[in-house]
C-alpha cells in the first residue's frame, strides 16, 4: 500500500527539490499533490523524468485522507496550515523555522537522532532542522559518540540558493551588471553579494548574533546533547548552491586524526575526501546534486587540548533541506507506518 503525499510549497526550490527526491527515491506514494499559494495554481511542475504535476491551491486543500505532507512554503505558511493538516490526520513534515524549537515537536536528522521521531504523535508534525545545522550534526554525531564533543566553533560559507529563487536571480543579475557596467541592485541581501560576502544571515539579536547562528546553537544542542557548547559567524557567499563549514571541534577525551577518519569512515551520510594535495578536497561546486555530506581538511588543532579542524560540504536544497524531509517520511515509513499499519 502506498501513500498519499502533498507537497507544499512545490514551486519553490525546496519544494522542487522534494518532488525531484520523491521520485528519484521511489518513495511508497500512490499519489502526489502539489500545493502552493493562489498565484500558483494551475502551474505544472515536474515529477521524476517524465511525469508533471498541476499545482493546486493551498487554502482550498482538504488534507483528510492525505498520509504525509511535505511542508517548505514558509513559516508564516505553515504557522497557519501545518496544524491545520495535522489536526485533519496528515503528518506534517515541515522544513522551516516554525516548529523546530517547540518542545512538543521532534527535530530530525536521521543518521543522527532518529529514535527521537517516534514524539512525532504529540502534535503529528516532525521538524527539518536548518539547512547548515543539518550538514554540521551528520558530521559531529560520530565524533561526539567516540570522543565527546566540549564545544565546536563555526563558520559557515553559506550559498544564495538557501535565501530562495530570488536570491539566486539576484547574484545572477549582479554578476551580469558587473561586466556589463550596469548599476548593481541589492533587494534580497544587505549589500551587493557577487563578488562580495556578507556576514549576515537572517536577523539580528539582542547579544549582536543573527538568528541563523543561534538556529545553529539551538538545533545541535536539541538533536545531539543539550551540553554542547557552539558558536557560529555565518557568512553568506557568491555560490548558487551548496553550503560549506570551517569546523573546529574540542573533544572531551584524546582524539588523534586517524581516530578522527576512522570514526567518520563509518557514519551513514558521510563521505571523507581528505588528501594534502592539489583537489584533495571537496568545495560546493562538487557538492552540488549529490547527497552525502562531505569532510575533509582534517586535521589536529595544536592550540587546545583534545582539538581537531574539520571542512564540512554539502548540497543545502538536498540534503540540508529536500533530502533530509524525504529520509524522515521513509523513516516513518519503516519504522512506524507500517507496524501501526499492521497492529490495525
């Protein structure tokens, strides 16, 4: 028996990259509606290589007898639907920042904390942690499990695709008007972001950190141990897709790099390419359409006791966002679907 599946938000990047996922994954739908707001409907987005969906309109959408949704149409959107479809028997699986802090709702990453799901029946709604944060915690998992993690500093070269379509156009755009000499326009970000970085990330807090850098703070501490102490400078960067991390880890117990790869070598999720030589290394380009997280630059941190320097890469529209929600509905799937299914 298969599910029936909707897609929230399904002409957004995210909301793309899911129907994409789905398919390519052979996840168990019978059927897939995608959702969007009214502006949308009657648009046709693409399901797997030859299939092609009609977008239908959110707010009119009956979610009774739908089995999953997969929500990435903002949070203000999900604040208002989200409970909606739960409360009309859907499991919401929702990729923004709405619920991923309430305590009644589990934050998962499932090569991390995937028993953690099973809270999911408290409000029937199970949060995709950001998109930086998850790449960060698929790495640091194995690590804190072998060395206990003390405190890990991060900085982030974030892409534009993780601030939406419009800001990808609009490093285009710049690029463009730079060789062209043509006035560059800066509407999505602070400041002009081709040929530029920005260390700015959603807004600003009272103690001067953006909100992105405490999501970070917050979400490793609720997935992997509330004892972990992190800082976070992020940083967004001229690259279309693909988040990297400078890592920087002090360990609890002695840690040497070839504990440090032995731990890795065996995490689901993770690819280490890790050699001191010219490309012996991975960047976003790379990263770019694939799903694992990659590491490399590994190495000892001869400053602190118990320290170790990590450079942490990944797809964040796949598996810092698309993916990841996928891997949570098959981990329902497998794990509690089908035995409830079968317990009826």
């Amino acid at each position: 028996m298969g599910y029936k599946v909707a897609v929230v938000g399904a002409t957004g990047n995210v909301g793309r990259e899911l129907l994409q996922t789905l398919a390519e994954r052979e996840f168990p739908a019978d059927e897939v509606v995608a959702l969007a707001s009214e502006r949308s409907v009657g648009r046709e987005v693409s399901f797997g290589e030859d299939k092609t969906l009609v977008v239908q309109n959110l707010a009119e959408y009956d979610f009774a007898g739908t089995d999953i949704g997969l929500f990435s149409p903002g949070a203000s959107v999900s604040a208002k639907y989200a409970p909606k479809a739960a409360a009309a028997g859907c499991i919401v699986i929702d990729n923004t920042s709405q619920f991923r802090m309430d305590p009644d709702v589990p934050l998962i990453v499932p090569e991390v904390n995937p028993a953690a799901a099973a809270g999911y029946t408290k409000r029937n709604i199970i949060a995709n942690p950001n998109c930086s944060t998850i790449q960060l915690v698929v790495a640091l998992k194995p690590l804190h499990d072998a060395f206990g993690i003390e405190r890990v500093v991060v900085s982030t070269y974030q892409s534009v695709s993780g601030a939406g379509k419009d800001a990808m156009d609009e490093l285009f755009n710049q690029t463009r008007a730079v060789y062209v000499n043509d006035p560059v326009e800066a509407k999505q970000f602070t400041k002009p972001i081709a040929f530029n970085v920005i260390p700015h990330i959603d807004v600003f807090m009272d103690d001067g950190s953006t909100k992105e850098e405490w999501k970070m703070m917050v979400e490793t501490k609720k997935i992997l141990d509330p004892k972990i102490k992190l800082t976070a400078t992020c940083v967004r960067v001229p690259v279309f897709v693909g988040h990297a991390e400078a890592v920087n880890i002090q360990f609890s117990r002695e840690v040497s790099t070839k504990a440090v790869r032995a731990a890795l070598r065996e995490a689901p999720g993770v690819v280490i390419v890790d050699h001191r030589a010219d490309e012996g290394y991975v960047t976003p380009k790379e990263a770019a359409g694939e799903d694992a997280v990659y590491v490399s630059r590994i190495r000892e941190d001869s400053t602190i006791e118990n320290g170790i320097n990590l450079w942490v890469v990944s797809d964040n529209l796949r598996k810092g966002a698309a993916l990841n929600t996928v891997q949570i509905a098959e981990l329902l799937d497998r794990d509690y679907l089908k035995k409830a299914i079968a317990a009826e």
